[in-house]
C-alpha cells in the first residue's frame, strides 16, 4: 500500500496535572457533582492514561497523556471500569483523517470498545458490582485506563474469556451479526461475498456464516493470508492484489453471489453490486478506498465519490436486487444494539464465535499499532493495552517473526529521546 512513512515513536506520556479535569471520558466523564453511592470510588484523586487526537493528521496527532483526576462522581446508573483491553479499528483511522463524523472535535479520546473491571457502581445499579468483569462500548473515550458509562453499555464477559478478546467483539462482531442476519437475511444455501476477509469485520462474518448451514463464502485478501482465512471458513480465497476477484467468483459461480458485504467503496461498490444474483442484497458500509496514506487524500476522496454507485429505483426495481447501507455509529437505539451483543455473547459460549487476536500493542506503541492495520498487515483484531509497557517488553503479535514488527533497542532509545525532546518543545 502507498502511503507516507512515519518514523516509529515509542510515545512518552505527557504529563498533565489537572486535578479538576474528569478523563475524556467514555460517554459521561465522571463529574463533580451529581449523586453517588457510598460505594462510588475511593478518596485518593486518579491517574489516569489516555490516548488523544490532538488534531487531524498523521500518526503523530494521537499522543499519549497522563492525567491526574479528582475522585469521580458517579450519577446514578453509571459504574466506574478499569480498562484492561481497547479495541483498535478501521473508524480510529478514519477518525485521525478528519474523516469519521461522529467523532468529536480535538481534542478528544479515542475508542469504542474495551473490557475491563468494574471498580465502582452508582445508584440504581443493580445488576453490576465491583469486581465484575465486563465489555465496555461507547461512542468515544474507550482508549484510556479509567472511565465512566452507563451501566446499560456494559455486558458481563462469559468466564473462559479474556480481556483481548472481551475488546475484541463488539464492534467487528456487532457489524458483521447486523448485516448479515438483521439486513441481508442469511439463510442456509446461500453466498456471500467478504472483502478484506483477514480483518476484524471479516474474520467476524465469516465465523457468523459457518453458524448457518452449507453457506459458501468467497473473501477477498493478500495471498500471504489465504491459509489463515481458509482455515477460518473462507470456502474460496481470492487474492485481490493479484486477479480480479469478480472474474474469480464468476468462474465458481456464474450466476454470482447472494449477498456482498462491501466496506470498500467507490468501483467496487459497482461491481459488488454487478456480483448479485437476482433477489441478492449488497450491504454498503465503509469507503477504505479512500485511505491510501497517513493524511486525508483528497484525490482519493474524489475518486471514490465519482466511482460511486449511483441507481434510480426504477432500475434497482427491474434488477430485483437490494441495496443496504450500514453503519453501527449512526444506530441510536442501544436496544438494538444490546440484543446483538447478547446473542453473539451466547454463540461465543456455545463455542461457534472466537475472535482472532493478531497483535497487542500498550498505548505507548499506538503508531505500530495504527500502522499495523493502516497498512493491511494484520489478521484479525489489533488490540490496544493501557497498563504501561515494560522496559523490557515487545509487542505480542500472533504474527510470523518475519514481519518486521519488533524494533532494535537502540532504535527505541532514539525514538524515546525524540519523544522526550518534543514533549519538552511542546511545553515550551
């Protein structure tokens, strides 16, 4: 993939004492006033790491603060969570560019989804306590160690899982569960069509194709990640760098695909929507086309806006086909929402779903992190660890050794002078 190269930065945390500054919290950050039980947090103020998007840009806009905070206040119906584990996905790439709306303006903090423990309960909080083990979701504020959410955005993680994989599900599960069987109606005998197949999303619809009878899947990847997909239930493998992946499917199936999840954008939109057999659905929900480097390209903007889909209902009438777009920012009905999560917590249980966990990265490591899957190298989710990193602790990738993931000591070093010096500058 083109794209700007950003030297790797191991991020020192800016210290910022702001004792009468909540976190930038989850949903609601703990305030200072308002009620709470006796049982609320303890006396002593917190520290609290967080990743923030100081502006639009590179890697480089996303820095690593530390804040010191004023005991938090809960309103009745929100639990106070120690965050063990982020979740990183497409949209926080998006969000840096400038590009994700429902994002809110920099300074903010980043995330949708964590897991963790839960540290303290408001009033009217009955079905959580402290030391419960929960998944978090939120529309921002998930990329840091402490924060405040209603309780009803937290969901009791099932015991045999881990954190990781508790941040790895809700977003990518959600997405996939929704368009597959709330949209496009899965049904046995069917096919589908998933791009970027060695993504979160991807790996999560076709582990939710294999909980349906004899359904034939087609996914779009990097030769290198054929096996691992195919291993996960990817009936045929496509290699998109190399072959056209519509000229592949038709070869297999001339009369194309029951449904097609498309979170590219732009011609592939159109051709996704060339694929569909008649009474097939064609489920729209991202544009990654139009990010090729580290900052908002606007000639790719361009592209994609002019390489759209465009059809009258006329048309899309004699097709027999559908259409669907699909974006779980925009959804505000959390009953909707909940309902998903409950039953994609009941299929993990039953063992038929289990996220696939390709790299952790602490939060100092957030650019190797970004990177990773800015530059389409992982397999599965990447995920994003707030507890400080070791001196002497790498990044755990599930990744071969030979991905070039790991840097030299003395490269670390440089980089942490670096760090160091621009934090200096940026106070000076």
């Amino acid at each position: 993939m083109s794209g700007e190269e950003a030297p790797t930065q191991q991020q020192q945390p800016e210290q910022e004492k702001q004792p009468d500054e909540p976190p930038p919290a989850a949903s609601d950050a703990p305030q200072e006033s308002g009620g709470s039980s006796p049982a609320a947090a303890e006396e002593k103020p917190l520290s609290c790491r967080a990743l923030v998007l100081t502006g639009y840009g590179g890697y480089d806009k996303v820095r690593l603060q530390v804040k010191t905070l004023s005991k938090p206040q809960l309103k009745a119906g929100e639990v106070l969570v120690r965050v063990k584990a982020c979740g990183l996905n497409f949209a926080e790439l998006l969000g840096r560019q400038g590009l994700y709306e429902p994002l809110p303006a920099p300074p903010v903090t980043m995330g949708m989804e964590g897991s963790g423990v839960v540290e303290a309960v408001g009033e009217d909080v009955k079905d959580r306590e402290v030391g419960d083990r929960v998944i978090i979701m939120s529309r921002s504020g998930m990329w840091q160690e402490v924060v405040v959410v209603p309780a009803d955005r937290t969901f009791p993680m099932p015991e045999q899982m881990s954190f990781e994989e508790g941040a790895a599900i809700p977003i990518n599960y959600i997405t996939a569960y929704m368009m597959l069987f709330e949209m496009a109606n899965l049904r046995p005998g069917k096919s589908v069509l998933i791009h970027m197949a060695a993504g979160g999303v991807g790996i999560a619809a076709t582990q939710l194709c294999q909980t349906v009878q004899d359904v034939t899947v087609f996914g779009t990847a990097s030769a290198s990640k054929h096996e691992t997909i195919a291993q996960g239930g990817v009936t045929h493998p496509i290699d998109y760098r190399t072959k056209d992946y519509v000229e592949e499917i038709r070869k297999i199936s001339p009369k194309g695909v029951d449904i097609v999840l498309d979170p590219l954008g732009g011609s592939d939109t159109q051709k996704g929507y060339s694929l569909l057999k008649p009474l097939g659905t064609l489920v729209v929900f991202g544009a990654a086309n139009c990010v090729t480097g580290q900052k908002k390209n606007l000639l790719a903007m361009a592209k994609i806006w002019y390489n759209q889909l465009s059809l009258n209902t006329l048309k899309l009438m004699q097709a027999n086909k559908a259409i669907c777009g699909f974006h779980l920012g925009y959804i505000t009905d959390e009953q909707l929402i909940s309902n998903a999560m409950f039953k994609l917590l009941e299929l993990y249980k039953q063992g038929k779903i289990k996220p696939h966990i390709d790299s952790c990265y602490h939060f100092e490591e957030v650019t190797d992190a970004m990177r990773r899957m800015h530059e389409r190298q992982n397999i599965g989710k990447v995920i994003l660890l707030p507890e400080p990193k070791k001196e002497e602790e790498k990044p755990k990738s599930n990744t071969e050794p030979g991905e070039n993931v790991e840097k030299t000591e003395a490269a670390v070093e440089e980089k942490k002078e670096e760090a160091t010096e621009e934090v200096k500058a940026e106070k000076d």
